[in-house]
C-alpha cells in the first residue's frame, strides 16, 4: 500500500504520522504553504484523508481530490467534515468512537471536582506561601448534586455512571428520550438547567446544538449553577458564557473546549470559579495510541477491501 497517497491534514500524533508513513506515501499538508498548487499537483495520487476534530475535509478539499475514497477522522467529532459531500461522491468516513469514551469521562469527572473543590486554587494557594497566612476559604462538595447532561450517548452515558457513584442525582436532555434510561428526561436544555446544579455538555455539534447554551440556558442554571463543556467550543455563545461569569449570573464554568482554539477568553483568566483545560478530553498516552490504531485499521481495512471498523457513511 506504500503506494497509495495519504494526506494527512495537520500534526496530530508522532505514533499515527510514523505508522501513516511506514504503511502509504503520506503528504504532510502543514508542510506545503502553497496548498492550491500543491492539490493541484498531487490530486490524482491523493486517496485518503486523515484529520481530525478541527481539520477535516470540506466541500472544497473534497472537490480538489478527484481520486479520493475515504476520510479517516483522528476524533469521534466529525464536525469539521463535510458529510454530505462524501456521501453525494461516494466517499467513505471513519471516526474513533468507544476507544475514548473512558477517557473524557473521566476527565469530566475530574474538572468537576477540580472546580467545585477550587483545585487549581489551593495548588497556587500553597505554591504561592498564601497558606502560611491562613487556611484556604470554605468550597463546595460535589457529592449527592444533582448533574444534568446534555447528550446521553456513548459519553453522556459514561459521565452519568460516574457521576452516580458520587451519589449524583442525574438528568438529561437529548433529541429523544430513551427508552432505556432510568435518569430523568426534560424536553428542553432549560428546564434541564432549571433542575440541575451541574449542566455537562456532552453533545455533538450539529446546526441544532450549536450555540446550544446561550443566555436563557445560562441564566436558568443560575449563579449557584456550573457549566461543564467537554463537547466542542461552538455548543456555547461564548460572550454569554463570559459575561454571565464576569456578572456573577453563573456560579461556574469548567472548560476543555472553546469556540475559537486555542484562542480563549482572557476575561476568563481572573477568575477563581473556572477551570480552563487545553482540549485533552482524550489526550492520554494510552487513548490516543488506541484512536490512532483505529485509524491505520480503517485505512487499512478499506484498501484490501474489508469492512471497515468504524464506518459513518
């Protein structure tokens, strides 16, 4: 297969880049500044795609590669592809869902804690000599809040079975209640929010989640409230976000995401009741080897004709 023309749309993982280059003639696309020209001189060697979350191939990549069968996403999120596109051409999509899932629980769990408990507060408490002074002000328990998440998939799922060993009363919106949940469903993001302590963004970007916490939701948590993003940066009106908190209208804000990354807020900077992680939802050692596995079995499924393993269109 060492033939076959893979580009690879930015750095993700060195583990993924060495496999991709041992296994198919990989295009590094960062390293083409003239990207038209290049495109131009490569289109008819160029068969597979591989992005992820934020890069991936949109209606002009896809017409500028006439030779292209397939679309391998290094994410579960495939936001940044145009599906539609591949579907009208006939090109395949993958995605790495399940291997992650664990992992961005996880980490929901501990932004949690982190927030609530301040966390990241008393660590500068102390490295700063402020404890010498006096204790460290009174925070909040997280045990036995109630936490209403939005999304109740793969992830959803898994934050809520852990939120429940805390004792957590657990809520959920999603487009349709399901049948085989006994957590308690409201019909709309806001009297979600009216009825939880803690609202976990869990949810895919679509057109319809986009946005999806904006000042009426924000306002219905409410300033004993906190918001948990985990999803993408664009499921929140992120002005709204920062003026709530700055306004004292939100209790709280833990967030591994952000509309425009890397860049964030610098409002958001000052303030003590929010945590702000560099989007390593699934930014292990271990998950990121098993997504990247994912990857090459995809690929390497699809040209010798095999089913693929995590097929979305």
């Amino acid at each position: 297969m060492e033939s076959i023309g893979v580009l690879m749309l930015c750095p993700m993982f060195s583990y993924l880049e060495q496999e991709l280059d041992k296994r198919f003639n990989l295009f590094r696309f960062w390293n083409y500044p003239q990207r038209v020209q290049f495109l131009k001189d490569h289109a008819h060697s160029i068969r597979a795609v591989v992005g992820n979350a934020g890069a991936g191939a949109d209606a002009e990549l896809i017409n500028a590669l006439p030779k292209l069968e397939i679309v391998s996403s290094f994410s579960v999120g495939v936001d940044s592809i145009d599906l539609n596109k591949c579907k009208e051409k006939g090109i395949r999509v993958t995605n790495t869902p399940d291997v992650l899932t664990d992992e961005v629980a996880d980490l929901t769990i501990g932004l949690i804690l982190a927030l609530l408990r301040r966390l990241c507060e008393c660590d500068r408490y102390v490295r700063s000599g402020k404890w010498k002074k006096g204790d460290y002000k009174l925070t909040t328990k997280f045990s036995g809040k109630t936490v209403g998440i939005i999304g109740l998939g793969r992830i959803g799922k898994a934050v809520a079975k852990r939120a429940a060993a805390f004792d957590c009363k657990i809520s959920y919106y999603s487009r349709t209640e399901k049948p085989d949940s006994n957590y308690k469903y409201y019909p709309s993001v806001v009297e979600l929010a009216s009825n939880c302590h803690i609202l976990v963004v869990a949810c895919p970007l679509t057109q319809e989640t986009y946005h999806i916490i904006n000042r009426e939701v924000i306002n219905a948590l409410g300033p004993k409230g906190v918001l948990i993003n985990i999803g993408r940066g664009k499921h929140v009106d992120e002005p709204e976000l920062v003026s709530a908190l700055l306004e004292g209208r939100l209790g709280g804000a833990g967030l591994d995401v952000f509309e425009d990354e890397p860049n964030v807020p610098e409002e958001l900077f000052g303030l003590e009741n929010v945590v702000l992680l560099p989007h390593i939802g699934s930014a292990s050692v271990e998950t990121r080897t098993a997504m990247a596995d994912l990857v090459l079995g995809n690929l390497e499924a699809h040209f010798q004709g095999k089913p693929l393993i995590t097929p979305l269109v």
